[in-house]
C-alpha cells in the first residue's frame, strides 16, 4: 500500500519482525474498540496519536529503513525517527488527511494485508475443514 504526503510516496508494508516484537496489534484492537463506542475522552486521543504515529513508523521500516529505521531490537534511534514521523503525520494533516482516515488506513494494511491477512486466511480455512469433517455431526 502507498500513502502520498507532500507530493511523496510512501510504500507501507509491515514486516514479521516489527509486528512480533512490538505490542502493535493489541494497540490497534484496543484503538479499534474505543471507535466504535465513540470514546472521545483525552486519553483515548492521546493513545489515538500514539498507535497512528508507531503504526506509520512500522509501516515505512522495510521500505523505507534509510530515513525512518532503527533498531527494533534496541531501540536504538525510535525516539529520532518517531519524531520525523510526527512531523510526517503533520503534513499529511496540513494537506486535509484526518487521523482516523489515516488509522483506518493503516490498520486494513496491517490487519487484512501481507502474512497477517495470510495467517488468519489459514485460520478460516482450517476451521472450515474441521467443520466438513467432523465426525460427530456426520451421517455416516
């Protein structure tokens, strides 16, 4: 997926490590559930704004690792490279992007694309199986 920001394109595409070693699922569930009960409250803003900026950040490391990596396992330049992330997130702002277009956005890349998309896929299909041939609810 491609996200435009200041006449540049960004390839989003979030790769196993990044997903395994953060808590950015929970995060994005989390986020996900307080929308849809309208939680407005200033934490949920603020936690709002935090997951988006990660999930962006996230989302550039395989593409983009020259200007946005760092060392998942260390950590080592997060605090660097989550800046110039904010300051991306305020660009796509400043040209008319809203932060829940831009969570939705990224959260159907992560959640419903690449091997995530792929695993739960595998998921349905194994229990679909196992409905076909259970055993207990056949005729034979």
């Amino acid at each position: 997926m491609n996200i435009i920001i200041k006449d540049t394109n960004y390839k989003i595409k979030y790769g196993y490590l990044v997903v395994s070693k953060s808590e950015i699922i929970p995060r994005v569930i989390e986020t996900m559930e307080s929308i849809s009960k309208e939680n407005v409250e200033p934490e949920f803003i603020t936690k709002l704004m935090s997951t988006v900026a990660d999930m962006l950040l996230y989302g550039l490391q395989k593409a983009h690792a020259d200007e946005y990596g760092f060392n998942f396992i260390t950590k080592d330049g997060y605090d660097e490279k989550y800046g110039k992330v904010c300051d991306l997130i305020d660009d796509y702002i400043e040209d008319g992007g809203k932060m829940l277009d831009l969570f939705n956005i990224l959260s159907e890349e992560l959640l419903n694309k690449g091997f995530l998309a792929e695993m739960t896929e595998s998921e349905q299909t194994t229990e679909k199986k196992l409905e076909v041939v259970n055993p207990s609810e056949s005729n034979i």
